[in-house]
C-alpha cells in the first residue's frame, strides 16, 4: 500500500451480496441505492450483473448514463428534487420520480410532464441501526389525495414507496409498511387508480460486530405484504449499505497513543469526518470489525479516534486491540464499504481516504462460510486480492458535483 487512509473495495464481495438478494428475492427487481458507493468500478459491476439504480440527485444519473445505464429504468427516489435537477434528469430520460407533497407534483407536472409518480409513505415505526427516517413519507389518507392530485395534473399515478431506516435489524419492520400500501391501493381502487409499482426501499443490514438476519427472514415478511395487496405490482427494493459495506476495508494508520484519565486512546489518520461519518450519526454505536498489524495475543480496550482536533472524530469505544499496538503500526477497520468516503472532508486538513477495488475471487472461495469467518474474512482482502481493477480518489465524486 502506498499510503493510508486507504479503502479497499473487493467487487466480488459486491457481486456476491448482489447475487444473495436475487436469489432470496427472485421477483424483485434491485435499484442500487448508488448514494452510499457512488465509485464507477461498483456501480459497473452492479450493472454488468444486472442491478437497476436508484438516484438522489441529477448528478448521479449522468454518472450512471457516462456507464452505459439506461436512465428510462432508474427511480429517482429524492422526495424533494431542485427544479433544475429534475429538468436534467427528465431531459436525460428518467420518468420515475419520488414525490411526498403538492408542491413537488406542481414542479414534476411542470417539468417532467407525464412521468410517473411514486408517493413516499412514511415508514418509521421501528428503530433502526442508523436512524435516517423520520424526514420523509405521508400517511395512508395523504398518499391518496397525493396521487389524485398528480392524476389530475397529467401526472401518471404509478406507485407507492418506503424506507424503513438504514441498517435495519428487525425484518418485521417492512409488516406495517406494506399493511398501509395495502390501504392505500384498495382507497385508490374506489376512484378508479390502480398502481403499477411497490418499492420497497433500502435499509437491508450488513454485518458490523454481529451477523444480521438473514435475507430471506425480510423476504419472508416482504412476500406475506405483497400477496396481501389486492392486485399483483410490481416490486423493487433499493439496497445499498448491504450490496457494498462489508465488501469494504479501510486501512489506517497509527499517528499517536495517549493515556488519558486510565483509558487508553488510538489516534488513526482516519475518523469522523474524513471516512467514517456513521460514528458520529450512530452515536459510535456501529460496531465496525477492527483488527491491527500486531495480531497480539496480550490484549486491550482502546478508545479509536482520527486526526483531527474536534473531540467528535472519535470511531470507537472499547474496542479489544493487540496492548502494544503504538505510533506506525497499521489498523483495518472493516465493513467500511458504505457511507463512508462518499461523506468524508477534509475539515482540519486531512486527507480522506484513497479508493482501490479489487476483484478476490471472494464468491468463489467464501460463499459458503458462516458468518464468522465472513466478518474476519473481509478484515483482510489484500492477501487474497487478485487482480486490481481500478484505483482512483474520492475526487471523482467531487468533480462528478457528487
Ligand atoms: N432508498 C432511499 C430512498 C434511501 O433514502 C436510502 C438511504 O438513505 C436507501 C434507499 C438505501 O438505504 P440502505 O443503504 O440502508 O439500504
């Protein structure tokens, strides 16, 4: 490695957990959420292996479209879209588009006129690992006046969606969801509007300290939901923290120790807000798998902050680490595949993380291990990696105006 920050990308490991949503939900069509990890090299893997997408803002489809992807097939799910960005995204040719108030029909019925619509739900019942609900949706009665609205402003009432929270560890949080779409299909039907689309959204988890639910527990719940409906739609989920988090290491480097009041701190060259904003959003309770170059057997619990002089660039707490570990060695932080890079600065002036992906072989060889070896497994594709795919700086993002 040439220097740290450093994460590391293993696309197989994106391929693999792609294929494990199309084999646990075979009649649903994945959007990558592609806000999470917008690098090309994930992005075209996940479109060579079949993946849709779904977009935030304009910028992302023509960064999609420069791939090769058809913009006719993303749903851009942003709620509340700027006019321009809407305008882009209509003349670049997407029809599908999120919405959740009357001033948002009014602006997609005058720039993106006869597109199809798709009302967001409210959905934040249950607690998520990161709470990122609570922003947006309607209830049932709101929904439906919503579509009737579009409909009556030559906007396509097309379909129903919901995001229950990202990293979400309880499969029955999709119950509730699903019950309201049923509601709100069955008023509709009374005026004549039947829709086309349930989309499912995201928040499908990975494996941070412990495994998660497996996949097909949520396909359970969604296929009960869906077979409730009146009529059949059609359905898609929006996945991104579990298509690329675990298939993500980000290497870091030890820039000091200190004792402090008898807790024993680590000051990596990466925290907070250069790669690993999660910690502050999650209140340092997402337990990202850490393993050091010493591999010591003498033990310690130490506290994991970055470089800056801000006390909120603190990673972790508690975290069992080799006791000698000190100035120079070299830290692995795993599951980083997600939100992170994607949201780093560099407040203070340090750098945030270089990107490299790799391709390991990883399905091939891993596809069968248990959820254990999976989280040790990702803490150290380098000695596995084949060939190198790509690197490239989070300055792609940037100049991509992401
Ligand atoms: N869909 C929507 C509308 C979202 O807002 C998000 C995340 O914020 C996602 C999908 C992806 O969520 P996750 O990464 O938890 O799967």
């Amino acid at each position: 490695m040439d220097r740290t920050p450093e994460l590391l990308i293993d696309l197989d490991r994106v391929a693999d957990a792609y294929r494990r949503f199309t084999d646990a939900m075979p009649d649903i069509a994945v959007h990558y959420a592609m806000k999470c990890n917008p690098h090309p090299a994930v992005l075209d893997r996940l479109r060579a292996l079949g993946s849709r997408f779904e977009i935030a803002s304009a910028s992302e489809v023509e960064l999609l479209m420069r791939l090769g992807v058809d913009p006719a097939e993303v749903i851009y799910s942003n709620p509340v879209k700027p006019v321009a960005h809407i305008a882009r995204a209509f003349t670049a040719g997407v029809r599908q588009f999120a919405f959740d108030s009357v001033d948002e029909v009014r602006k997609l019925a005058a720039v993106a006129p006869g597109s199809s619509v798709i009302v967001r739900l409210a959905a934040h019942d249950t607690a998520s690992g990161v709470p990122s609900e609570g922003k947006f949706g309607v209830d049932v009665d709101a929904a439906v006046e919503l579509l009737a609205v579009a409909r009556s402003v030559g906007l396509r009432p097309y379909g129903i969606a919901f995001h229950v929270g990202s990293q979400m560890l309880t499969p029955s949080a999709w119950r509730a969801p699903l019950d309201a779409v049923r509601d709100v299909c069955l008023k509709l039907q009374t005026r004549g509007i039947m829709l086309t689309l349930v989309d499912l959204g995201g928040g499908f988890p990975a494996t941070y300290d412990v495994p998660p639910p497996p996949l097909p527990a949520y396909a359970k719940v969604i296929e009960n939901g869906l077979s409730a409906l009146p009529y059949p739609v059609r359905a898609v989920v929006e996945p991104g923290r579990a298509l690329v988090a675990e298939a993500g290491v980000l290497t870091a480097t030890v820039i000091g120790t200190a004792l402090r009041g008898g807790r024993r701190w680590i000051h990596l060259d990466v925290g907070a807000f250069n790669g690993l904003m999660e910690s502050l959003e999650t209140g340092n309770l997402l337990r990202f798998p850490v393993r050091d170059s010493r591999s010591g057997a003498r033990r310690a619990l130490f506290h994991l902050t970055g470089p800056t002089c801000d006390s909120q660039d603190t990673i972790l707490f508690d975290v069992e680490l080799s006791a000698d570990l000190t100035t120079g060695d070299v830290v692995h932080i795993g599951s980083t595949g997600s939100y992170t890079t994607v949201y780093a600065s560099t407040f203070n002036g340090f750098d945030i993380p270089t990107v490299r992906c790799v391709s390991s072989g990883y399905a091939a060889v891993n596809r069968k291990s248990d959820s254990a070896s999976r989280i040790n497994g990702h803490l150290g594709p380098t000695e596995r990696s084949g060939s190198i795919e790509t690197k490239s700086d989070l300055g792609y993002a940037r100049r991509n105006g992401m």
